[in-house]
C-alpha cells in the first residue's frame, strides 16, 4: 500500500517536471532573442543620442502654419 502511494506522488512529479523540458528551452530561445535584439540595437545606432530626440519638441518650427484657405460664399 505504502509503494502504491510513493508510486503516484513520484509519478505526478514527473509529470509536473515534464513541463520544465519545455518551458527551459522557450524561455533561453526569448533570453537570446532579446540579448541579440539589443546587440543589433546598439550596433545600428538605435541608442547613440537619448537627448535630441526629447528636446526637439521644443524648438520652432521653420515655416509658419499654411492659412486657412478661404471659404467659397455662394450667392443666392
């Protein structure tokens, strides 16, 4: 009775361990995803300037907005 019970308590921590055969993998192939994203980031100049970007909103623009253009009154 008591090697039935050792029995089914090992077997469900097999089975509940299967999931890390698949789990493990999946999660180094999204680790490396993202250590080769940031190598290509950094290598194409993606984080080269943080500053300008921010302080552009800041600055004028060169040519003034078009007017509106005018509206077309109809003559009755």
């Amino acid at each position: 009775m008591l090697r039935q019970r050792i029995g089914r308590v090992e077997s469900g921590i097999e089975e509940r361990m299967s999931v890390v055969y698949i789990a493990l993998p999946i999660a180094l192939l999204l680790a490396l995803a993202g250590v080769i994203a940031f190598i290509w980031a950094v290598r194409s100049g993606q984080l080269d300037d943080l500053e300008t970007p921010s302080l552009r909103i800041l600055g004028d623009d060169d040519a003034p907005p078009p007017p509106d253009p005018p509206e077309l009154k109809s003559e009755e």
